[in-house]
C-alpha cells in the first residue's frame, strides 16, 4: 500500500478532531478580515478559546488589497493600533499628513500568524447561514461548507455554540442581519471620521452578538475610511476587552 490511505486517514482523523473542538467556543468570530483577526489575537491572549469562520480561503478580508490592488496601506500615526503593529514587527513607514504607511499583506500574515499562535483557531470554506439564539440572546452560528451553499446544494447545516459572537463580516453585516439587527449602511467616505466613529460604534448590538470593524459601520450608519486600516485594528481589541471582561 502506498502513502495515499494514510493522508486521507490523517487528515480526516485531526480535521474531525478540530471541528469537534470547535462545537463548543467562548467566543465565535465571523469573518477574518483585519478587525475579526485582531479581535481573535487579543481574546487568545487572554486565554480565551475563540475560533474564527471565514466563508473563504484565505484570511485577511480586503486588507491584502491595498487600495486598489496597489500594495500599501495607511494607519493614523496616532492610532493605537500603532504599537500593536510595531510589537509584531510590521513595517511602519512615514508618510505625510500624519499617516503611516505599511505593506498589507505584511499586516495581515502578522497579526493572523500572531493570533494562531496564541491559540486562536482559523477555519476557512466556512459559511455562517443562522445564528443559534435563545430568548433574544446571540448563542452561536449555523454553518455549512461555503462550496455548497454557492452550488445551491441543499444538505443541513451543523452548529456552534459559544457564549458571545462577533460579526466581523465587514460591510455585509451578515450575522447582524441574520439576528434581526437593523443595518442602516455605511455612510460615505470621511477619513478621519471613519476612524473615530468605527471604534466607537463597535461593541454589542444584541444581547450575545458584538458588531466590529465595517460590520459595525454598515449597522451604525458610520463613514468609511477605505484603505486606512487603523481602526479596524483599534475596533477588534476594543471588542476582544469588552468580551474578555464579561467572561
């Protein structure tokens, strides 16, 4: 016999392992966008058991992009999310107008290789299509294989609990959606504005259920601050240290 029974044996062995670990969660974060994935880093460190859903495969949301493909972003000088940058080493160069710039993708590996490695999980090909609640409060998200939803297959969805839930989908807002949260939409692009009013408007939005990042512009109303990835970062830990404390 060759290898092939054994890659298949393994992986389905440690695959169904993970899932079934993740059945049960302090916290579930939707969406591995730069707020989602910041959110999941700071509750790791905090010794908090957290798993991530992301829909597709790969992590980081629209942060690689850059503006408009081009490979830089900027962060307010003064953002707090400076030091948390400059503590996982990211690159931070001055720009002018009080912005920093920094690569990205570069952002987005570090700050998601950081999470992981303080024990957040990462599962991708993941879709939230439910939220499990009970008595108007947020306990969890209904799940199923992103490739079969997309192909309109109808099979039944599977379920994880956990005591709090951030909608970190960015500027769907889809779990707030899905929990009956009204969604005004984002507002239109105000820099400076954006980046004050995402970190404030971040928090809970239903009893269970946190809103971060452009998820929690789209259901305040707030402005967007396009490639100024700041307060993204800023609102993840904001959310992290509010759950963290009620737990």
């Amino acid at each position: 016999m060759g290898l092939e029974a054994a890659v298949s044996r393994l992986i389905l062995k440690k695959g169904f392992e993970i899932l079934n670990e993740c059945c049960e969660n302090d916290v579930v974060i939707v969406g591995a966008g730069p707020a989602g994935l910041t959110c999941a880093l700071k509750l790791a460190e905090s010794d908090v058991d957290v798993v991530v859903i992301e829909r597709k495969l790969y992590v980081g949301g629209g942060m690689p992009g850059g503006g408009m493909f081009i490979p830089a972003g900027t962060v307010l000088e003064d953002s707090d999310a400076v030091p948390l940058l400059e503590e996982l080493g990211v690159e931070l160069e001055e720009g002018e107008e009080g912005l920093l710039l920094l690569n990205p993708v570069e952002a987005t590996l570090k700050i998601a290789t950081a999470a992981v490695d303080n024990g957040a999980r990462i599962l991708v090909g993941i879709e939230v299509e439910d939220v499990i609640e009970r008595r108007g409060e947020v306990k969890g998200v209904v799940v199923n294989w992103t490739a079969a939803r997309q192909a309109g297959i109808h099979v039944d969805p599977l379920m994880m609990e956990a005591e709090f839930t951030v909608d970190a989908t960015g500027h769907e807002a889809s779990v707030c959606k899905l929990a009956g949260v009204e969604v005004k939409g984002e507002g239109k692009m105000w820099v400076e504005r954006g980046e004050e009013l995402v970190v404030k408007h971040s928090g809970e939005v239903k009893p269970g259920l946190y809103a971060v990042g452009m998820a929690a512009a789209a259901v305040k109303g707030s402005p967007r601050m396009g490639p100024t990835f700041g307060g993204m970062l800023e609102s993840g830990m904001k959310v992290a240290e509010e759950i963290a404390e009620k737990l």
